[in-house]
C-alpha cells in the first residue's frame, strides 16, 4: 500500500473511477451524435446527443453511489446473515461493546450466518457498519479467542480496509468494471500479506498475542470454509473460506493461510 495512501481514500478513488468509468460513455454518445449531426447537417442530433449524454452521466453517478450506500446489506443479504438476537450471545456482545469503547470505533450491528464453521467478516459503508458471524464461530472459541477475532474485525473498519473491501464488491459487479479494475485496486489499497498486518494490529490493540492465535488454530480445527454467498464476498471473511489459488488478487491478497498466520503470532 502507498504510504501516501489509505485505503479509506482508497474506497472514494473507486467509487470516482466508477463513476467518471459512466460519465465517458455518456461523453461518447455526445461525440458520436455530434459527429452524426454534421455529416447530416442535423443540429437536433447533436442537442439530443447533449441531453443524452448527460442524463446518462448523472443517472450513473447517482446509481453507484446508491450501490456504494447499499453495500452493506447487499452483502448482508449474499451471504444469507441474520440480524442477532437479544441475548443470544452475551459473551460476544459483551466483548463488542467492551472494544469499540478501547479501539473507538462506533459501536457496529451484529449478524450472523448460519454456518458450522468458525469466521467472521466487518462491512462497512461509511455510514453503516456490521460484523458478521458464523454460528461456529461462537460455538467453538471463548471469550479471549472472541476478543481476539472481535479486535482484528474492528481494525478493518477503523483503518478502512473494510470499508474499501465492502465498495469493491459491489462495483466489481457493474458493467465496464475492468476499466477501473476494482480487484486490482482493492489488492493495491490492502498491501501484502494484509491478513498478517492485521493479526498484528489485533496484538497492539489487546496486547495478548495468545488471543488470537488460539482463535485461528480453533477456528482451523473447526474449519474455516463458508458455503453461502458468492465467492466474490471471499476477501471480506477472516480466514480464508476456499482455495484461493486461481482467485483475484483482492482474494489472494486477503487470505493468508491461517498456519502463516499462528506462525508469525509464535514469534511475538
């Protein structure tokens, strides 16, 4: 990642690619329909180019921003998430409140799919932030493995990369999304070895190293793969949840095996 960069710009940089991605078609209509006019010698073709051009351009501008506002439940609803219910799990809402009040991030919704794996993803989208948890996830790791994933969860959204990882999917989905390369991007704005980066953000924030690397080892026993939701949500989760080999870069970028990871905690 450029040190001039964060990925929270990194986000609005793609939502503008995207957009301005719209508004050169609507300027090629405008060309074509100018051009059009003066081989024909038809003024009004080239008023109706303008009028379409920029209708087409401002229609665009304001439906990708409308995506980018949305990201957070269209991701919520890929993956098939549920609200969580009061009291259903006191240690993790305990655990939630407790770090957002020492890391300051805004306190986040709370959702949960219904998965005999263990992982978890942040979504963000700038006004709207929710942390997603399987249901094995809360079943197999106690309240410091918890605290351990909780924390990783919160350092994506408060240093942006949830939030630059939530946009990409939705506008990764768009027509013309090669031209402003989102996967490419994301890649970019997340640096290497991302997931490692931000196991070591987890240690600065409950400085207990064992925390989470006993989260990743259980959640390696208990198995890290999520079946529902489109494979393009799979940079989102914690741990990687299939083979990411012949992945995008976004993916690959994302998840690092977990025994890399208990690995680099070891020599903390």
């Amino acid at each position: 990642m450029d040190a001039t960069t964060t990925p929270a710009a990194d986000a609005d940089r793609l939502v503008r690619r995207a957009v301005v991605a719209g508004i050169l078609k609507g300027a090629l209509i405008l060309v074509v329909a100018a051009v059009v006019g003066v081989v024909v010698g038809a003024e009004w073709l080239f008023l109706l180019g303008l009028g379409a051009g920029a209708g087409l351009a401002v229609g665009w501008a304001l439906y990708v921003r409308a995506l980018v506002q949305q990201s957070v439940a269209t991701v919520l609803k890929d993956v098939g998430a549920a609200p969580l219910a009061d009291g259903a799990a006191p240690r993790l809402t305990n655990v939630v409140e407790g770090l957002c009040v020492a890391s300051g991030v805004s306190e986040p919704e709370i959702w949960t799919v219904a998965a005999p794996s263990a992982n978890a993803m942040a979504v963000d989208a700038g006004g709207r932030t929710a942390l997603v948890v399987t249901g094995g996830l809360v079943e197999h790791l106690g309240l410091v493995e918890l605290e351990g994933v909780v924390a990783n969860l919160l350092g994506r959204v408060k240093d942006g990369s949830a939030r630059l990882s939530t946009t990409a999917v939705v506008l990764r989905r768009l027509p013309m999304s090669s031209v402003y390369a989102p996967d490419r991007l994301v890649a970019e704005g997340l640096g290497e070895q991302y997931a490692v980066r931000s196991d070591l953000e987890v240690v600065r924030i409950t400085r207990f190293p064992p925390g989470l690397r006993a989260a990743l080892e259980q959640a390696s026993s208990a198995g890290t793969a999520v079946e529902v939701g489109p494979s393009d949500l799979a940079h989102l989760w914690l741990a990687p949840v299939a083979d990411s080999s012949d992945a995008p870069a976004s993916v690959q970028t994302a998840a690092q095996p977990l025994d890399l990871r208990i690995a680099v905690l070891d020599e903390l």
